[in-house]
C-alpha cells in the first residue's frame, strides 16, 4: 500500500493524546510521524463489518453509556429499576456504537498487523525499548 502524495486531514487518522494509552506508546509514535501507517488505519477500519447483532448486544451490556442527562442528574442505576425514557434510544445511539467497534476492530486488525511487521526486527544494542520483556531491564521506567 502506498499512501497518496497529498494526504489531507480528512483522510488520515489523528493520534488523540488520550489515545495514546490505549495504542501503546510505540504504535501511537507510528501513526503519529507515519502517514503510509494512518492511511492503513483508515482502510483498515473501512474494511470492518459489525453486526447488527453485535451493535444491539453493546448497547445492551453497556446500559450505563446510555442513560439521558435528565437520568443521569436523578442519580438512576441503568442497572435498578428504570423506565425506557430513562436510555438514550437505540436508534439514536446505533451509529455511534457501529463507530467505535469498527475503530476498536481496526485497531486490533493494526496491532496485528504491526507485530507481523516487527517480528524479524533486531534492535541495536542499547536502543532497545525498555517495556520489551526479552530487554535484560525490560522494568526500566522512563
């Protein structure tokens, strides 16, 4: 895959700074100073189906992510006793679930991507990355 010349926001992926713990420092660097690697994220999460079924059991299992702000402000335990009015609906909540479990399929399809990619990688003495357990001070904190 070769990226575009000119690659415009719009067709890249952006590295949150609160996106970063869940990436991993090396990977979050990756996408953050490499657009060939955003633009494989991009096609990546473009190539993820989610089921219906899966959507509908998300907003089922996460009762708590979708309470109202009225709910919310009344103290309601989405898992007690609740009335319907109490829950965003789940048409209104669909595509924003969809969203977030095709990034978080696109992400794992990454993260595999790119350890197949760094299998055969050596690391010059000394540069080895601390959090590496096969790093003889793999417990080294920055």
């Amino acid at each position: 895959m070769t990226p575009p010349d000119q690659l415009s926001p719009s067709q890249t992926l952006t590295v949150a700074e609160t996106a970063v713990a869940d990436l991993g420092s090396i990977v979050a660097a990756t996408l953050a100073h490499s657009p060939a690697a955003r633009t494989l994220l991009a096609d990546l999460e473009g190539e993820q189906h989610i089921p219906e079924t899966s959507v509908q059991d998300y907003y089922q299992r996460n009762r708590d992510r979708f309470l109202t702000p009225e709910a919310l402000r009344r103290g309601i335990d989405p898992f007690g006793v609740t009335a319907p009015q109490d829950f965003v609906p789940y048409t209104h909540a669909r595509d924003s679930i969809t969203h977030e479990l095709r990034r978080a399929a696109a992400h794992r399809a990454f993260f595999d991507w790119f350890d197949r990619a760094r299998a055969g990688v050596e690391y010059a003495v000394g540069h080895e990355h601390p959090g590496d357990p096969s790093h003889p001070d793999h417990e080294h904190r920055h």
